[in-house]
C-alpha cells in the first residue's frame, strides 16, 4: 500500500559502519500525527529534507520503503 506524506523531520546513525535514517512524516490525510520509520539509508531517497512530499510503501503494516512523490 502505498500512501502520501510530508516529511516532518530526520536523523541519520550508524550501526557496523553500515547508515540508517530515522524519518518522521505525517500522512497527507491526517497532518496531525507524527510518524517515523527506521530504515537502511538505501531505502530513503538522497538530500531527503522536511517539507518534501513523499509516498510511504507499507507491506503488513510496516514501512519498507519511501520514494520522492
């Protein structure tokens, strides 16, 4: 399922020299809830800011991966 979003905000960390984001976004339908998902850094879009528009990938539930809109 794939739904769009506004980036709220994001932080990048390092596990085993291997980079991961931490991006917090709000559903287009609902700007008032927060929401975050933890993934690799291949999976988040480059020079990724707060206030792009993007489309979040769910599958069960889960994110498993954003891309520009």
């Amino acid at each position: 399922m794939d739904v769009e979003a506004t980036v709220e905000g994001m932080r990048a960390y390092l596990i085993h020299s291997e980079e991961y984001r931490v991006v917090y976004f709000s559903h287009d339908d609902d700007r008032d809830t927060i929401l975050n998902a933890q993934l690799s850094a291949d999976a988040v879009p480059t020079n990724l800011r707060v206030g792009d528009h993007i489309v979040v990938h769910y599958l069960l539930n889960m994110v498993v991966g954003i891309r520009r809109r």
